[in-house]
C-alpha cells in the first residue's frame, strides 16, 4: 500500500467499457509528514469518494486490485482502497 494526496480529477469522454461508472483521480505519493515523494503523479481509480486534497491509501498490486474490481479485464493499476483520517507514529 502506497500513502498518497489527492491532487485532480480525470474527465474522460471515452473510456474502456470496464472502467464506466468508476471515478479516475490523480494522486501523489507522500510520506508520513505528507510531504511528495518523488516527481510522478499516478492516475487510480477511486472507490471510496475521495476528493482533492485528501489523504489516501492505495493499492498497486495486481492480485489486490484483481480482487477489489472482482475481474482482471480492465486495464487499472492502481485503486485508492481507503481515505485516511489521521497517522499517529509513535
């Protein structure tokens, strides 16, 4: 799992057949002071209603993500499984 902020939607006209219905966000991995890490932006597919600005998790697995869409036919790397509250780090 990838901790990551949030930073647009993605608005398409067309898209597979298998990804219709699911919002498409851009994300940004951050470390735990929330700070970016490295200089790529991610596009996933969001199933939790995230929204800019909030702090998720996500997950970059293929089996993982196999088992959240419940197939293997749509082309989805990476799927935000959970919006997070806080971090609490002793």
């Amino acid at each position: 799992m990838v901790l990551a902020k949030v930073k647009g939607n993605i608005v398409s006209t067309q898209k597979n057949s298998y990804l219709k219905g699911h919002k498409l966000l851009t994300v940004h991995p951050v470390d735990l002071d929330y700070k970016y890490i490295g200089k790529k932006d991610v596009v996933a597919l969001d199933f939790v209603d995230a929204g800019i600005g909030d702090i998720v998790l996500l997950v970059q697995e293929g089996k993982a993500v196999e088992q959240i869409l419940g197939h293997r036919k749509a082309p989805v790397h990476s799927v935000i499984v959970a919006v997070v509250d806080s971090i609490d780090v002793d």
